[in-house]
C-alpha cells in the first residue's frame, strides 16, 4: 500500500472547496480522505466527497470536494492511500 499527501487547502469558516487531482492510474484503487492540521477537539471540522472522471483508457482525474464544518477556518492535507 503506498500513501501520501497530495495537496494541502484552507478553507474558510462554514466555507466549501474543490481541488482536482489528474494523471492516476486508471486500475488502481485509491482511498481518498481529509486530515485537518489546525487542532479544535470537540467535533468534526471536515466532510468531503470524491468525485471520478475517466480522462483516457488508462488515467481518472479525482474531485475532491471539501466543506469545513466549523465557524472558523480549518487548514487540511488531501491524503490517498493506494490499495493496489
């Protein structure tokens, strides 16, 4: 399993984002998921939805929509774990 970090983003209190990611390979299964870097224990500060696109036979494009939950802004890392 390979992991990493893709992007970081901030978004603005209660405010919603969308990054793209291309160029991956079409076979393979990617989890995608959002770690806040800004520490506020207490509840959730991120919701996020991913979204495929079939750019060629052989590579998808990722979309990636991320909401902060909270009334204050919240930085973050887009991670992917690539499963095989």
């Amino acid at each position: 399993m390979a992991t990493g970090v893709q992007f970081t983003g901030t978004l603005a209190a209660n405010a919603t984002g969308r990054w793209f990611t291309y160029g991956w390979s079409a076979a393979s299964h990617v989890i995608w998921y959002m770690m806040p870097t800004s520490p506020r224990s207490g509840a959730p500060q991120l919701d996020w939805d991913v979204a495929v696109e079939r750019a060629t036979s052989t590579q998808c494009t990722y979309w990636l929509t991320v909401t902060n939950l909270t009334n204050v802004p919240v930085t973050f890392e887009g991670r992917f774990a690539i499963l095989s």
